[in-house]
C-alpha cells in the first residue's frame, strides 16, 4: 500500500545480500501488487513448503469499495467472513483458503475477528483443522502494539499438516517494542466437539473443561437474546432531534431514541421517564427517513438543510443509498453502556427507544418470557451479573473497561435465571 516503504525494504534488502555470502540473500522477490489477486493468480504456482507472514493492512469495513469487498470475499471462498469484516480478516480467510499441506501461516492481525460474529466461519476452520499447529498469542488489551493505533493486537501461527491431532496453544504475551515481548503464560485447548462462539482466553479455557461444572448449570446470552450496538447515524446532531425540532415533522418520520444512559436516573426507560427526557431539550428522537417521505416540504426542507450542511457527505452517510435513510432496527429489550470503571448500566427499555451505536442492546428471542427478560435484567445488574461482565471486558490503560458483543454473546448466564 506504501511505494515507498517497499521501496526501503527493497534496498534494505539489496544492501543486507551485498554483505552476505549466502547464497539466498539476493533471492527476495519485491511485488508492489495485490495480496489478494497474487494469491489468485501466482500462488498455486510455488512450490512448496510455503510461509505467508506479514502484517495485513488494518483498513476497516466501512473504507472497503463494494468491488473490493466482493473481490475478498471471493479469494476467502467458503472461509468469506461477514459484510462487517475488515480487510486483516479477508486477508487470513483468503490465506487459510489457500494453505497446502505443507505450508505455515503467522500473521499480525488485529484481535477483534477472534470474537466477531463475521468471523465465525474462520473460527470453526481453524478449530477442525485438528491436524495443524494453531497458536493464538495474544497481547494485553491495553497494550499499544503500535504507537497511534487504538486497537487489540494479536499473533496467529498455523503450522503443516501432520500425522496426528496437534493442540491449539494460547499464550498471552508481555513486554514492549522496546524490550521485546514474550509469552508469560501459555495454555493447551484441546479442540473437541463444537467450537466455541468466541476465540477469547476465558472462553477456550472454559471449551478446555477447566469450567466444565460451571458450564453444565449455565447458558451463553447469546442463546437467549441477540445482541447488537444500536445505529450508527454518522451525525447524531442531524439525525437526533429534541422535541422542539420534531415538532413540525410528520408523527411516522421519527422514534424514541436513546443515546446516553445518564439521562436515565433509574433502571428503567418507561414512556414517562422518556417523556422527562424530552422535555430536558435532550435529543432523543431519532430520524427515519426514505425517499417517499422526502415528498413532505417539511421532510425536504429538513434534507436540504442536510446538504448545506454537508451531512451527506461524511462517511456512513455517503455509502447509504440514500444518505439520510438511518438503519431501521427494533427495539432491544434491554439497553447496556458498554464502557465503565466499575459498573455497566442495565437499562430495562420499556419505551421502545432504538439505541445509537454508543449502546448494546438486547433483544430476546423468540419465545423467551416476559419474567424471564426481567430476572435477566436484575441478575445483568446485579453484582453477579456486573462481575462477570468486567470479567470479561477489556482493560485500557487509563483502568476503562470496555464490552464486546461478542465477549457479551459469551457470557454465561445460571440456568435458575432463565428457569420458567
């Protein structure tokens, strides 16, 4: 991607083989090509013992063209993860796609496809290739791998086929680019059965059966509800209106909305509690748009006004067709902040607000009681349920914990909970 990176690395390379006697040091081919496209079209023809090692590109899903997207997900095949998957996990699914027999993997990748529910079809390859080496090295949370970027790193090795199962080793790693790092504790999954919803620590250690008593009397959350962040409108300002802005705008053109769980002041978003909102000139009506509402002279002042200002062309909203049509989700039965020191709020949202991406919700499935969504609610809010979520969250360096949908999807929930 960078011309003049590789043109660095080219005469490193070319002045290392000058010094050396070996006879392989001026072998070094240097491709300013397509990964992607070179695996297609050049990769079959080596021989092997093969190694794909690299550092894929960290470009997220939104800055992928569609051309580009459906290019990946043909050179991933069968391993294609999801619309949502950067281009690092295009890059491992092509790989593994690829891999003969005696060829190796290690890539420096970033860690969210490890629970990403995108990636799930490369997880459960990975965790049926019981003939190959699979090693997950993965670096501390808050740990900066690489200065500037605020993302989870991790090390994935893949090694040949052998004539016996192979173990899938864990090792999370310690250190600094300036020390260097190593592996400070190391665990042995035996990959039986199923696999696990996520490739995070806790949950293959509990697969390797050192929580198999726990495990019996529990359910994932993930079984019980769908979780999900809420939209992402690419402009809450325009998007999210007060009260006194949806006043003049037809009754079906916006919903109750909720951004910002400190608005509430207890445990539960009732209509009245939303209705307290509103009259505090919070923006808590969310704007849902088409093309057929736009024949409204309000609805079409209100676009235009969006041009002007420029909304259409920031990022997410110049990829929507058209621009000002949100995503359209319903209503989670419960609202979760992802982020806290201590606590995660659980808010019951008996008033039907849709959540912006800065909240998770969840939404029972089919069938699930009415008095089981609230026993869950309590016990999430709770301080078994709050234990368990920081036991799972991820720790930045200022002590924030974060939750992940799929860490969320994970977490296991006792079976008296959800008895009815």
């Amino acid at each position: 991607m960078n011309l003049v990176t590789l043109g660095l690395l080219a005469a490193r390379c070319k002045y290392e083989a000058g010094r050396s006697k070996r006879r392989a040091a001026g072998r070094l081919a240097v491709r300013h090509e397509d990964f992607l496209q070179w695996l297609d079209e050049r990769w079959q023809g080596l021989p092997e013992p093969r190694l794909i090692f690299g550092n894929p590109p960290y470009t997220r899903h939104q800055q992928l063209t569609r051309s580009q997207k459906i290019a990946a997900q043909m050179s991933a095949g069968g391993l294609a993860p999801g619309q949502r998957a950067g281009l690092s996990t295009y890059f491992l699914a092509a790989s593994l796609n690829r891999l003969g027999p005696q060829d190796s993997l290690c890539l420096l990748l970033p860690a969210n496809w490890l629970e990403a529910d995108y990636a799930r079809a490369v997880r459960d390859y990975l965790w049926g290739l019981a003939r190959r080496r699979v090693e997950l090295h993965l670096f501390p949370d808050d740990m900066q791998v690489f200065p500037g970027a605020q993302v989870a790193a991790m090390v994935i090795f893949v090694g040949s086929e052998k004539g016996r199962r192979q173990p899938m080793m864990l090792h999370q790693i310690t250190g600094s680019t300036a020390t260097g790092f190593s592996s400070s504790t190391q665990e042995r999954v035996a990959r039986e059965g199923s696999a696990p919803p996520t490739f995070l620590w806790t949950e293959l250690s509990r697969q390797n059966g050192r929580r198999q008593s726990t495990s019996s009397s529990t359910e994932a959350l993930a079984r019980i509800a769908i979780i999900r962040r809420g939209v992402a409108t690419g402009a809450n300002r325009f998007f999210l209106k007060t009260t006194q802005e949806v006043e003049l705008l037809p009754a079906h053109c916006y919903v109750r909305a909720i951004s910002r769980l400190r608005e509430v002041p207890g445990d539960v978003l009732s209509l009245e509690v939303h209705q307290q909102i509103a009259k505090a000139d919070v923006r808590c009506w969310l704007l849902q748009l088409s093309e057929d509402h736009a024949q409204d002279p309000e609805i079409g002042r209100l676009i235009a006004d969006g041009v002007r200002q420029e909304i259409h062309e920031r990022y997410l909203c110049k990829v929507r067709k058209p621009w000002y049509a949100v995503e359209q989700i319903p209503a989670p039965d419960l609202l979760i902040g992802p982020m806290g020191k201590q606590q995660f709020r659980v808010v019951a949202n008996e008033a039907g607000a849709i959540p912006t991406n800065t909240l998770y919700g969840l939404r029972m499935r089919q069938g699930v009681p009415r008095s089981v969504r609230h026993r869950l609610g309590e016990w999430l809010a709770g301080e078994e349920g709050q234990q368990s979520m920081r036991a799972i969250a991820r720790r930045h360096g200022d002590g924030l914990l974060k939750l992940e949908p799929g860490a969320l999807a994970a977490l296991r929930i006792p079976l008296n909970v959800l008895e009815h």
